[in-house]
C-alpha cells in the first residue's frame, strides 16, 4: 500500500469512527449547544486528534529516521545503512536511498582512483624532471663554481665558495622535494624503509623527534596499499612538523587480527575546532581506495592522532 494510501485510510478510520459516534452514540447536538455537550465534542475532537498524531507518528518513524541519517551522512566516512522498515512506500524509499549510496560511493571511488593514479603520474613526472633537468643543471653550475673560484683571486674566492654552498644546498633540497613526490625508496626497498627514511627526513629539517615502531611481517600489503599507507603518514607528518607545535612524534606500523594498522600521534596542541583540510580530505579518500578506515582524535599524549587500519588479503605479496 502507498503511503498516500495509508495516511488517507488512518484518517478515514478515525472519522469514521467520530461519525459512527454520533449517528449510533446517545452524544446529541442542541440548538444553542449545551455546555455538556460542548465538553462531550471537544474532548472527541482532541481524542481524535490525540489517535491521528499516534498512528501517523507510528507510520512515518522510519523516514525520520531517513532525513536524520540523509543530515550526516558521509560519502568520505562511511557508515551503517539505514535499515528497510515501514510499509511499501517507506520501504521502498530507503532501499532506494541505499542503493543511491551505494552507487554515489561506487562513483566517488573511481573516479578518486583516476585523480590519484593521474596525480602520482604527475608527481612522477615532477620529480623526474627535477631529478634529471634542474638537478644536472645546478650539478653543473656547482661545478663551473668550483673551477672558477680555484682560478679567482683570493677575495673573490672565497665568496665564489660561498655561492657554491648555497647552490649545493639548493640543489639538496631539490632531491628532497623531488624524493617526496616520488618516493623511490618505497619501490626499491619497500614500505618499512620508506616510513623509516620519512622519519628521519622529518626529524632532521623539522626538529621533532619521531619515534619508530614497525612490525617485520607486513609482506600481505600490495603496492597500491603500501603507498597508501606511506602517503597517509607524510600527510601526518606534515601536518605535525607545520601545525602541531610538536616536540615528539611516534609512528607505528604493526600487524592486527584483522590486517594492519598505522598510528601517527604527537604531544602538539591537537585538531580543536579547525575544519578538516584538503590534506585529511586526501588522507580519507585515499583510505577509501583499499577498503581502510582513517579515524583523527585525541592521542594518549594530548596532541593527535591519526590511525589508518587497513584489511590485509593473504597471497597479496609483492612481485
């Protein structure tokens, strides 16, 4: 039965009952009307109007519970369905609308997994032309530097040998920058490497002493869940070393019952009331991508914590 249906016979019922009332019922109406019987109608108005609220309530409680759950939800935080309750229409309407989350979701990770894939192409790319073109390009003016500096005269050269260092330590930063577009380390030693050699980078140009804890047996994780997880905690990282205030770090990389879990907490001054960014927007969604779940919240040392757990399929391993 449609809801239409339904909320005219629950109507229909109680009028019916008002009309059978008075036609078969010893309630009379007198010309003027008596101060009994204006009691009698008043309190049947309000029983009947008392019966309408209590059977409409009954019959719409599953589409507030629809409307509470449409307020917030999620598309980066999923949650449980709203369970199919209620009659026909109702019913109807909230299988609908979980099958509409379902697809929104399914839609949303595509095309997630296409800006990702074309935005590490382009951070290859990035990283590879720093690498090759202005990596070799300041190699070679350190080096005319150098040449320079050794046939110039004394006062010069000593001013010469300072430029030089300058461009060196451009030129380091470069391979920095161009290491975190493009994490080689990942691909050549694998994902344990990669964390330890984030944390030592971190700790050196940030001052924050980070703290390392990494399981040896985390072989179940492939490649496209690997770089999640190193993605996950440089964003973390990042966000500690610019924004926290932090003067400890720890990382954690174990194994669970369930998969694998990554923990990146600090002592800084915590999220607070500050929105969420672009960068832990990026962190959900890449989450969202291998079936992980990404929590924020308060850490065992005041500051913040952010934990990835991901599900491990076994005989996933790398080639």
């Amino acid at each position: 039965m449609s809801l239409f249906w339904r909320i005219f016979l629950l109507n229909a019922a109680v009028l019916t009952v008002a009309v059978n009332l008075l036609l078969f019922g010893p309630v009379t109406v007198s010309t003027p009307v008596l101060f009994a019987e204006a009691v009698i109608l008043t309190a049947g108005l309000a029983a009947m109007l008392m019966a309408n609220a209590v059977l409409l309530r009954i019959g719409l409680a599953p589409l507030q519970r629809l409307t509470r759950t449409m307020a917030t939800i999620d598309l980066l935080q999923p949650g449980p369905r709203p369970a199919v309750t209620g009659h026909a229409g109702i019913a109807d309407l909230i299988r609908t609308f979980n099958a509409m989350l379902d697809r929104l979701e399914a839609e949303r990770a595509t095309s997630t997994a296409r800006a990702l894939s074309a935005q590490e192409g382009e951070r290859r790319r990035i990283a590879q032309e720093l690498h090759d073109e202005v990596g070799q390009t300041l190699t070679a003016v350190i080096l005319e530097l150098k040449r320079v500096a050794d046939q110039a005269p004394e006062p010069l050269r000593d001013e010469l040998h300072q430029v030089q260092e300058t461009t060196r330590d451009g030129l380091d930063e470069i391979r920095r920058i161009a290491r975190r577009l493009r994490p080689g380390v990942l691909e050549e030693l694998g994902l344990v490497s990669a964390l330890r050699s984030l944390a030592t980078e971190t700790s050196q140009h940030s001052g924050v002493a980070v703290r390392q804890h990494f399981d040896g047996d985390l072989s179940g994780l492939d490649e496209e869940a690997e770089l999640v997880v190193y993605r996950v905690a440089q964003e973390a990282m990042t966000n500690t070393a610019r924004h926290a205030g932090a003067s400890r770090l720890d990382i954690t990389l174990r194994r669970t019952a369930r998969g694998a879990e990554l923990r990146v907490g600090d002592n800084g001054k915590g999220l607070g009331a500050a929105a969420e960014g672009a960068g832990i927007r990026g962190m959900r969604e890449r989450a969202l991508l291998v079936g992980a779940t990404l929590t924020l919240g308060r850490g065992p040392d005041g500051g913040t914590e952010v934990r990835l757990c991901l599900p491990i399929v076994e005989g996933s391993r790398r080639p």
